[in-house]
C-alpha cells in the first residue's frame, strides 16, 4: 500500500529574516494595512532594553498599547488580561515581541476575542475533542479577525503554529488550543534582538527546536516533506548552538539556529504528531514549573531510547542528520545536550520518584503521549520512560 497523508498550508504570509526587527515589522504592517497595534511583549526586554521602544517609534501613532505581564507557561488569567487590554484598545493587529510564551498568548488572546471569551473558565469550551478514531481537533469555533505579527527572542518554534499551549491555573494542566486561524500573519527572525536572551533560556529552547525535528523524523506518520526539513534543521541547530555558545555575538550563528527554528516545525506544521518527550514535558511544565526547553534536554534522550526497537531506522537518519553517522542516536543527543551545559535528569530539576506516577497519570492525556511511535497504553509505560531520565 503507498503512503497517504494531507498537508495543509497555513496562512501565514510572509517569513522574513536578517534585517532589524524594528524596520521589517513596520513592513509586514503596511502590507496588512494595520492601523491600530497593539504590542505584547517580554516584560524583561521591555524594562531593560531599548527593543521595545524601537518598535514603539517605527509604529508611531499606530501602537495603541502594550502588555508585559505573561508569565512562563501561559497562564489563562494572564491570557484573559491580556484580551481586555486589545479589546478596550480596538486593536486590529497583535504584535509579539518575546519568547514562546508571550506568542502561545497572543495566539490564544486573538482566538478569545473572535468568540467572546472574557473569563478562564470561558476557555473550556475550546478544548480539543476527541473524535471518532481517538484524534483530537478543535471544537468549531470562528476564526481570529485581529492579525499577529510575531518576533521570537527564542527558539521555541510556536510561532510557526496554529497552536497555542496555555496552562489551566485550576487543574496545573497545560492544554493546546488550535485553530487553523491562529498562525501568526507574519514571523520576523532578526538575530540581533536575541543577543538579550539569557544563555541558558536560547540554548535550552534550541533544544525544544530539535526535539520537533527529533520527534517529527521518528514518528509513525513521518514523510519526506515533513523530514526535508526537519533533517536541515537537525545540520543547522547542531552547528548554530554551540557556535552561539562558544561567542554570543555571532550573529550569524543565531541567524542559523533561527533558520533552523523555523524548519524544526515542517513536521508538526505538515501533520505529523509530535510523541513522548512533549507530551511528558507538558506535564513537567504545568504541574512543576519546569521551564519547556528544560523538560526536551532531560526527555529527549530516554525517549529515544525507550522507542528504538520500534523506529531505529529513523534514529539513524537523526544522528546522521547531525554529523555523527552509524552511532545511536539517543547517545548522540545526550553527548550533544550535556555539551551545551543543559540539565541532564529529571533530578537536576527537583523531581525526584516520588512524583513520577501523577506525572505518568498526567501524560496520558496529553495529546502526544498516545501518538507516541512506540504504544503507550498506560502510565505504567510513561514509568518505565521516567526512570530512563532519572
């Protein structure tokens, strides 16, 4: 039988890297005809850097108000706030300006405001729902009018997606809402604002970046659209991120993880699920605070080799992809994330045996665990992938 598989193609607009953030916003603007902008930025860039003031005089009398305040993970009362303040200041247009969390936000605030949503619990009626043959979708709901405009400062790739993750501050469970109207207008990659992103933060989500590639290249459903340019973004990222390391101002080395952010999500933007090492880390961050990169450089690798019975052929395409042909590939990443200085086990971020049954609880019902290449049927198997990353 041949492969099947449907790619759909979002509706962003337009990509554009390597220049000053400040100037090519300005232009994806005037293209979108925006008039009313609203800017939802890092709190941190905003208090002690220039870059937001940038972009406050390159929109001049077009920016109608700014919010600053997201905290890590997305939170739904943030998410809330955040709509009120670009529904009292009519805005048509969201610019982002920050990390995965403040783009989550502005995905989820633009889908709040198409359907009348102003309270955390309104947002339930947005969950996904499981359809006929256990996949999940999006209930129906109508399409983002206001436009987004988004400037990552890290590498974490969900500017690229209709999904927006957001946590539930009532069950500390962190849920994707999606719609296919949610993909950002138009993404700006600029290198040089990201020279203000702490080393651990850029280098933790670059490993988030190749989780996508990783877990894109060994999935079930993988295909040759999908791998082209998850296998670019592997040779990329593996030669940006220590480039970046070795001299935080190689810009052209940031430009290279970013190029490579970018292609980290041609799988999952092309249909391929993602498969445990995101579904276990959604749990790590919601329930225990563990930043997201964090949770790929300890999950990753015990992922892989819980699953290499099931997919060995397509590991190998991924330790090929970054320079290290014929050995294992679970052994590869774990020499190249412990090389970047990142947190190796679940130990070096406080989580201890103790936790390991609600998180494995927990993953069940994310969306990822169950696609997961190699079946997962209950907590029991998330246990076993647990004490690989003890």
């Amino acid at each position: 039988m041949t492969r099947q598989g449907r790619v759909a193609f979002g509706r962003m607009e337009a990509v554009s890297f390597g220049r000053p953030a400040a100037e090519a916003v300005a232009e994806e603007l005037a293209a979108l005809g925006a008039d009313r902008v609203f800017l939802m930025v890092s709190g941190t860039l905003n208090r002690e850097t220039d870059e937001i003031a940038k972009l406050r005089r390159a929109l001049g009398d077009r920016c109608v108000g700014t919010y600053d305040r997201m905290r890590p993970h997305t939170p739904r009362g943030d998410v809330i706030a955040a709509a009120w303040a670009v529904r009292e200041a009519g805005a048509d247009t969201i610019v982002t300006l920050g990390g995965g969390s403040v783009t989550d936000a502005a995905k989820a605030v633009r889908l709040c405001l198409a359907n009348g949503i102003d309270t955390p619990e309104g947002m339930d009626a947005f969950r996904p729902v499981k359809g006929a043959d256990g996949t999940l979708a999006a209930p129906a709901g109508k399409a983002p009018a206001v436009r987004q405009v988004a400037v990552p400062t890290t590498l974490s790739a969900g500017d690229f997606s209709g999904l927006a993750g957001v946590t539930d501050e009532r069950t500390h469970t962190k849920e994707i809402f999606r719609h296919s109207g949610m993909i950002p207008s138009a993404v700006v990659l600029d290198p040089a604002v990201t020279v203000h992103t702490p080393e651990w933060l850029w280098t933790s989500t670059g490993i988030r970046a190749l989780d996508h590639c990783v877990e894109g290249v060994c999935a079930k459903e993988a295909h040759p659209y999908g791998d082209a340019q998850a296998l670019q973004a592997l040779s990329l990222l593996a030669r940006g991120l220590p480039a970046v390391q070795r001299n935080p101002a190689d810009l052209a080395a940031r430009l290279d993880c970013q190029m490579g952010m970018w292609l980290s999500m041609g799988p999952l933007a092309s249909g391929v699920p993602m498969g445990a090492s995101h579904g276990i880390g959604y749990v790590l961050g919601a329930m225990y605070d563990v930043p997201h990169g964090h949770t790929s450089c300890i999950m990753l690798p015990a992922v892989m080799r819980w699953n290499r019975q099931v997919n060995a052929d397509r590991q190998a395409l991924v330790a090929a992809a970054m320079g290290r042909p014929g050995e294992d590939a679970g052994d590869v990443l774990d020499a190249f994330i412990g090389g970047l200085g990142m947190p190796r086990s679940l130990s070096a971020v406080g989580i201890g045996p103790d936790k390991f049954q609600r998180i494995a609880e927990g993953a069940m019902g994310t969306p990822w665990v169950p696609r997961n290449p190699r079946p997962i049927p209950s907590p029991a198997e998330v246990l076993e992938i647990l004490k690989l990353a003890a």
